[in-house]
C-alpha cells in the first residue's frame, strides 16, 4: 500500500509535535529554580543592604565603552568601531549577569523527568516529520503517482537540456 500524505496532515502533524515540544519545554523549564549570588547584609549603619559577592567585577565600568559605541553608533561615525563597542559591551554584561546566577533543579520523581524528556523528543520528532516533505520555498516535495511514473522522462530530459546548456558554452 503507498504511504499517502496531505500537507493538511503534514501541518497538523507540525503543530502537534510544536504543542508537545513546547508543553514539555515549558514543564522542564518549571522545575528550575534561579538564584541571585548577591547577598544580604543585616547589619550596618542603614540597616543593611546587598553586596556582590567577592569575586564578581563591578559591571558599572561595563557601561562606559558600551555609551561610546551607543554615541559613535548616532554619530554616523567609525560604524564596525562602534558595533563592535556595544555588541562587545552587551556581551559581557550578559557574562556578568549570567555568572552571578545560581541555578538548581527542584527535586522531581523519574517519572516526572522521563515525561518531560518524552514529550520534548517526541514533540521535535514530529515536527521534523511534518517539515521534511518541504523545500526551502514551502512547495511540496510529494510527487502525484503520474509524476512518478514519468520520473526517469522527466530526469532524462533535464539531463538533455545540461548537456545542451554545456555544450553551448563550450563553443562560445
């Protein structure tokens, strides 16, 4: 019996496999808890306050090449100069901020886990295969049986036409 597909299908498919790849996402991504490392003094002359941790640079200093290259950027000037102040700027106050993150998983059952896990795989599987009968342009790679009766036909005579094409070039 011939595997028969509609893109109707292929795109439900798609979305389904999106909904259990997202859901699974969103359960795992439920179960980690995120922490700042700064910390919290009690004493003090106003009560206390935070303090970074010993360790971590002061991410202020970050903030002077990231305004030049914000100020080069507006300028209209020295344009690669200038990206290249503000992407390296951001890039490492994303460093910074990421470093001073503590990250730790709540305590969850294996059957919990293997749940998540399951939905994810399954869910990406089956958006791959409700994508893998497109090509870049989103047309239908699927051939109608006709078409793939006259397949080699068609194959031969493109064939034709390269060499044609080829010896063309060849005499110019």
């Amino acid at each position: 019996m011939m595997n028969q597909h509609s893109e109707t299908g292929d795109f439900l498919q798609f979305l389904i496999g999106g909904c259990l790849f997202g859901s699974g996402g969103f359960l795992l991504a439920n179960q980690v808890m995120v922490q700042s490392n700064w910390t919290h003094t009690g004493a003090g002359l106003f009560g206390g306050g935070f303090v970074l941790p010993w360790g971590t640079p002061g991410m202020g200093l970050l903030m002077i090449p990231l305004g030049i290259g914000v100020c080069m950027l507006f300028a209209g000037r020295y344009r690669r100069w200038a990206n290249l102040l503000v992407w390296a700027s951001l890039a490492a106050l994303l460093v910074g901020v990421l470093n001073s993150v503590r990250i730790t998983f709540r305590p969850t059952t294996l059957w919990q886990l293997g749940v998540y896990i399951v939905m994810i795989a399954s869910g990406g599987g089956l958006m791959f295969r409700g994508m893998r009968s497109m090509d870049h342009d989103g047309r239908s790679f699927r051939q109608t049986e006709a078409d793939q009766g006259n397949g080699d036909e068609v194959l031969r005579r493109e064939i034709a036409e390269l060499k044609e094409r080829l010896d063309q070039r060849e005499r110019q």
